[in-house]
C-alpha cells in the first residue's frame, strides 16, 4: 500500500459507512468530525505519519491512553452523505496489542451540541448503542453491519489532541 491507495481506502470505508447509515435521519443535525484508522504495529504508524509529512499536512501528535495517537489534515477532504472529513486519527498499536489495522470509526458530533439526544435517537431508532469510558473521553458507539463503527462524540478530537499537548 502506498500514500495514494490508503487514500482511496479511506473514501471506500466512507462510501461503505454511508451506505450503511443511509436511514438513520437522525444524522441530520450532525457533522463528521473525522474517520479512524487503526494499526497493528509502530512500524505501520510511522510509515503511514511519513506519507502525510511528505505531502504537507498537518499533524498534532499526543499520547492518548499509552500511545501515540495523530491527528493529520487529509490534503483533500474526503466527501460523506454526512458532510466533509477533512481530518483523520491515525492510532498506533494498543499496548495491550490487540489492535488490527483497519479503518475503525467515523466521530460524529451534533451541531447544536445535543449528545444526550442523539444518542437517545440512536436507540430509539432500534440501534444497540454502547456506551465506551475511557480515560481521555466517553463515546457512544453503534457498530454497523458492514463497515466501520459510527461514535457519537462531545468535542472535536483535535481539541482532545490540544488539551493532551498542554
């Protein structure tokens, strides 16, 4: 895999999300705030950063929940039914290890800042919604049939990035 292939992933996982979130309406007052990509190892983590030093996006870089998790610019945004994501999060391994590379998640975040109810329409719409504590923040995650899960988040990932940079 190179730069441009894992760009072109990154948009099929978005492509299979929409399709998968096609009918939930209640995303209608959201925004993706970005998508997740997940890797088994640190080698995988730095060559995947390198593409993106290379092209000249940005990168804020914080240890978050023992390890090192990125937040980088995509040069161009990649489109979803839900808006524009114009960041990802690039997570390297989990200590534990249990991690496989993938395209995990899409972060939503309602606009007028009503998470309680989202995710009360979540469930109300027949969703098994799982509620995920974690020592830098709470999400509510829905894992989808086919494709990455969607989480419901209170506050932009770059912001918790910033608040872990000091």
């Amino acid at each position: 895999m190179d730069y441009q292939d894992f760009i072109q992933s990154g948009a099929e996982a978005i492509a299979i999300f929409d399709k998968d979130t096609a009918d939930f309406s209640f995303l209608n007052n959201t925004k993706p705030d970005h998508i997740c990509y997940k890797c088994s190892d640190r080698e995988e983590f730095e060559i995947i950063r390198q593409w993106f030093e290379e092209n000249g996006q940005f990168i804020y870089q914080a240890k978050i929940a023992g390890r090192p998790i990125a937040t980088i610019k995509f040069k161009e945004p990649l489109i979803s039914k839900w808006g524009t994501i114009s960041t990802f999060e690039l997570s390297d391994q989990k200590p534990d290890g249990s991690q496989t590379s993938r395209w995990d998640h899409i972060e939503m975040k309602h606009m007028e800042d009503d998470y309680e109810g989202l995710v009360a329409d979540a469930t109300n719409h027949g969703l098994n919604v799982i509620e995920k504590i974690r020592p830098h923040h709470a999400t509510h995650e829905v894992v989808l049939n086919g494709s990455i899960k969607l989480v419901f988040t209170r506050e932009e990932l770059i912001q918790k990035i910033k608040r872990e940079m000091g």
